[in-house]
C-alpha cells in the first residue's frame, strides 16, 4: 500500500514541476528563451529541451521503454553536447511539444511499472536501479532545473513563482526594500562600507 502511495506522490510533484517548467516560457520573445543567461550558456529552452531528452532516457531506456521519438540515445556520439540549447532550425513550439510527449511516455512507463521494477542506467557507476530510484531522481533533477528557470526568468523580468494561478503583482518597490536590506546585511557580516 505504501509503494502505491509513494508512487503516486512522486508522479504527481512530477507532474507539477514540469509544468513549472515549461511556464516559464510563457511571455517571452523568442530570442529571451534561447539565449544564453550565464557564463556556462544556460538558457531557458535549453533546459525545457534537455529534460525531453534526459527523461525519455531514464523512464524509457532505462526501462528497456525506448521512447519513439528524433532524441538520440544515451550513448549516441553527440548526444549529452547538443542538448542543453535549440539550434536555429529548432523551434521552441517543437521543444515544448516533444517534451509533452516524453512526458506521455514517461507517464506510461511508470503507470506500467511497479514501484520496485528493475531498470539500468548504463552511464552510472551503479547501473542497477528501480523505478523508485529513477522516479526520485528525475524529480530532484528537473526540480533543479526549474529552481535554475526561476533564477533565470525574474532576471529577465522579475517574475517568479510555480504557475500563473499563484503569481502575484510586482511590487517593486517592496523588492528594491528587500534586496536593499538583504545587501546591507552582507555588508555589515563582512565589514564592507560600499
């Protein structure tokens, strides 16, 4: 009874944090969701693209539950390089898109599985795995990722949040308050005058 609750837990905050992700799309020109937002390269579609293909890896292959869709495998050449941005041709209604149907896929695998079903994830030094593990791993991995989108979307344009039902106004002389006093805090711990 415990394993079906747990479960249905971790599919649901799954479920949630995709759709987290994904939002943070919404509203941006299509230049803001592709660039690169840190020294390393990161960027929105980038990330809304790199979970599509490491999700259909650890609830598909690893499941022997190859998804049917154009991501390559985990051990095609070029495969974990090309997969953190979208190229020119790459559009992000296609990104979105495929990452929704991986999400079908990985739906299907885990109603599919018991909670305790053995799978293999060839690229760990442990290769040996069950759905629980998988399913606890994804969802620390693309909540990760989402908590990076967050970063990177009120950079942007100082929204924040997990949905549009939960978002508020911006106030934002209670933030200029705010990281004011969180500033001068800093300041203070470490002796800094300006």
């Amino acid at each position: 009874m415990i394993d079906e609750f747990a479960k249905t837990y971790l599919h649901n905050d799954l479920r949630e944090v995709r759709e987290a992700l994904v939002w943070k799309l919404d509203g941006l020109c299509e230049y803001d969701v592709r660039r690169p937002l840190t020294p390393t390269g990161t960027n929105l579609l980038g990330l809304v693209k790199h979970r599509a293909c490491s999700e259909s890896r650890y609830l598909g292959e690893v499941f022997d539950r190859p998804f049917p869709g154009p991501i390559p495998r985990w051990n095609d050449e070029g495969a974990w390089e090309n997969e953190h941005w979208a190229a020119e041709r790459e559009t992000r209604e296609e990104i979105v898109s495929l990452y929704r149907r991986v999400w079908e896929h990985s739906d299907a695998t885990i109603k599919a599985l018991a909670i305790d079903a053995p799978g293999r994830v060839p690229w760990w030094p442990e290769p040996e795995v069950t759905l629980f593990g998988v399913m606890v791993h994804v969802l620390n991995v693309t909540t990760r990722h989402a908590g990076h989108a967050d970063i990177l979307r009120e950079g942007l344009d100082g929204r924040t949040g997990v949905a549009a039902g939960y978002e508020g106004q911006i106030d934002v002389a209670a933030r200029e308050a705010y990281y004011a006093k969180v500033e001068q805090a800093a300041k203070a711990a470490t002796g800094r005058k300006e």
